[in-house]
C-alpha cells in the first residue's frame, strides 16, 4: 500500500522503553514537571485540545498537500533506518516519513494525530547526509517524542499573541534547550557513532558539506574551551541574547554528547549519571544567567549557602588566606570581603541555608555548589584535611555523595 506506515511490534517495546527513558536529561525532566504545572502551559494545553477536538489542526492534511510522503518503496534506506530507531527507542506509535523542498538543512517531528506520529526532512538534508548522519537525525525527532516535549508547546508561549513574563520565558527557553539535549542523547542512542553524531551537528551548524572543509572533531570542540575561556570569571554568566535561544549552540551539543558517549549509558565502567549531569550543566550554563546574578529563590538560595560555605571553607583551619581571599571576591566581587565576619553564626545557620537550597533546587543545581566550595578549598592548590570535612559536611547536607567530593578535589592530576 502506498505509504505503508512504519510500525513497532509492541513484543519488543518493555525492554528497550526503560533505557530510553534513563537517558533522558535530567535538567530536561526536571524543568518539564514544573512547566506542567504553570497556568500558562494548562490554559493553552487546554486550548489545543479543544482545536484538536474540532478537528482545527488538521496536520496530516496539510503534509500531504504541502509535502512527499516517503514510502518504503520511494526511500527504502530512510525506511530501514526509521525502523531501527523506532525498535532502539521504544516507539509504539506507526510513523509516516515526509520530505519537503527546501535549501535549509532542517527536520522536524510534529505533534501525533489520530494516533500517527510524522517525522519531516528537508530535500536538502536528505542530499547532503550519510545514512549515518541520518540515523543520528532520525532519533533525535523520536526522541522529541519519547520524551513528550511536544507537551509543552513553547512555540505558541513564546511567540503567541500575549507575551508572556520575562521569568516563564527563560525557564521555557532554558528547558527547550535541555530537550534538545535529551533529543540528542536519543539520536546518539541509535546512532552509537560520536564522530557521525558529530559531523551532522557541524553540517547543521555550518551548512558546509562540500570537500573543501574537512570535519575535525577536535577543533568543532575547541570552540567551546574557547567559549568558556572568554566567560571564564565564576559568575560570569552568558550575554543576555544567549538567554531566550531555544537551542544550544552546536560545539555545546557535541560537548554534552561526548560527556554522554563517556558515561555509563554508553560504556559499562563510564562516569556515573550524576557526573553527566552534573558537566552538562557546566558546559549549558555558558547559555544561562549565573545563580550568583539571578534573582530566583533557587539562586538567590545556593548563594546564600555559597556566601556561608566559601567563609566556612577558607576558614576550616583557623584562618583565610590571600588566595582564599581573592577566589572568594571572584564569586561575590571585588571588595566583598570583610574581616568582620560573623563565622560562628554563618555555621549555625549553615543547616538551614542547606535546607533551603534542597528545597528549590535539583541534585545537579546543588551539586554545582558543591562545585564552587571545592574550587574554594583548592585556592592554595590542594585542600586541606579540615576543608574536606567541611566540605563533606556541606554535601550530607545537600544529599550529595561524598566521593564527588573527592572527585572534585582529586581531578587536578597535580594533587595525586
């Protein structure tokens, strides 16, 4: 039949659903719950469906009007890669492939419709990428859908006709950002190939796929080193048009990747997940304000704990030093220091402002915290024994493991 539809037999769903679901960014998961539950996203998911009832959105209709539906015939090799990454992820929805003209490389997954999911490719990108490169595209549209991003649709909220607040904007944009990170993370999955994963980024990003440039991996990801060189200052935080861009930049998302391809979902003895997590957040946040400048509860809370800590740290033997001194001013400023500290009710509160910061932030957010302290004990090169126990104290608190800190502390090859 002319545009037989791609399905999964549901026999082999159960197994291949969980890992699907486990290398889903956690920054994503996280900010998609607490957007759920904002009136904005419930009105106009609630809108939506009312159009959907009335049969307003009619997709489908306007794809075969305005597109090729591809069928396995027409694009045999297209087929077979959908079917693999269909079986790799877990989907259990039948999917229509459609091409479209157009000079731009693009893809898109779009909203499913009377139960088909449908999965677009501009005439372009199918010209210009190896099966390879496709593959890893492929499984990031599926991954758009695995993950249900489509609930959330940031597109009308951000671009509809009543603006919303500055504050939804930048959770929106920053979550948008994080579902391309776990869209990635599902196309890499099928893909099982960095260097291709790679190379469509940098065709997406460059538009470049002729014999004169080369790909070199190293150097795509040198841009980010170089990018972080230039924000470099603890609090630094990204140039204000960063913030509200729905997409990482390319050199990021091969960064994230390679982190990924390194972790325990890809390689049996990897880093662990909350490492992942933990560097990804790193490497996004040269696109997101600092929590030393935002004015959140979240932020405003690891700050406080950061303010108290760092002191507590410095302090661990009985006295701060210049060095300790001057990485506690590139936290909070020039001249912030003051010798009148009150220290011993810094610590009596320390408990306290721990609480809070568990209560408003995820595990990689505080984890970042405990990031900042350590670099706060390594001011004189290596930490000493009293600053670990603080330091360690300050990471029970926050549920955090102890050997991450020793992770931190130990990642210099000079402390060994």
């Amino acid at each position: 039949m002319c545009g037989k539809l791609i399905a999964l037999t549901l026999n082999k769903k159960k197994e291949i659903d969980m890992n699907a679901e486990q290398i889903r960014s956690q920054h994503d998961l996280a900010l998609a719950e607490q957007l759920m539950q904002t009136p904005e996203v419930i009105s106009l998911n609630q809108k939506l469906a009312q159009m959907e009832a009335q049969g307003v959105q009619g997709v489908r209709r306007r794809l075969l009007s305005t597109s090729v539906r591809l069928s396995p015939a027409m694009a045999p090799g297209l087929t077979r890669i959908a079917q693999d990454c269909i079986a790799k992820l877990g989907v259990d929805l039948p999917v229509e492939l459609y091409a479209y003209s157009s000079p731009h490389f693009n893809a898109a997954c779009v909203k499913p419709e009377e139960g088909r999911l449908f999965i677009m490719f501009s005439s372009s990108l199918l010209d210009s990428f190896d099966e390879e490169e496709l593959r890893f595209v492929m499984g990031h549209e599926l991954g758009h859908f695995i993950y249900q991003h489509h609930d959330i649709p940031v597109g009308y909220l951000l671009k509809g006709e009543s603006p919303v607040s500055p504050d939804l904007a930048l959770k929106l944009t920053s979550w948008s950002r994080f579902a391309e990170i776990s869209a990635d993370r599902a196309g890499a999955f099928c893909t099982q190939n960095l260097h291709a994963v790679a190379r469509a980024l940098f065709k997406l990003s460059s538009g470049v796929t002729s014999s004169v440039v080369r790909f070199n991996l190293q150097d795509f990801l040198k841009q980010v080193d170089d990018m972080q060189l230039v924000d470099g200052a603890p609090g630094a935080g990204a140039p204000m048009e960063d913030w509200f861009m729905t997409h990482p930049f390319s050199p990021l998302r091969v960064k994230a990747l390679q982190l990924f391809h390194h972790s325990q979902h890809m390689l049996p003895a990897g880093v662990d997940v909350a490492t992942l997590e933990l560097g990804v957040e790193g490497i996004m946040a040269l696109m997101e304000p600092s929590y030393l400048d935002a004015k959140t509860d979240a932020a405003l809370s690891m700050r406080h704990l950061l303010f108290a800590g760092a002191l507590l740290v410095a302090n661990a033997n009985g006295e701060i030093s210049e060095h300790e001194i001057n990485v506690f001013e590139r936290f909070f400023g020039r001249y912030e220091y003051k010798d009148n500290f009150n220290l011993e009710k810094l610590k009596e509160e320390l408990p306290k402002r721990a609480e809070l910061v568990k209560k408003h932030n995820t595990l990689p957010k505080r984890m970042q915290v405990v990031r900042d302290l350590c670099t706060m004990a390594k001011a004189e090169g290596k930490a000493s024994h009293a600053e670990i126990v603080v330091l360690k104290e300050i990471a029970h608190r926050l549920e955090i493991p102890a050997f991450f800190v020793d992770q931190l502390l130990n990642e210099n090859p000079e402390l060994d």
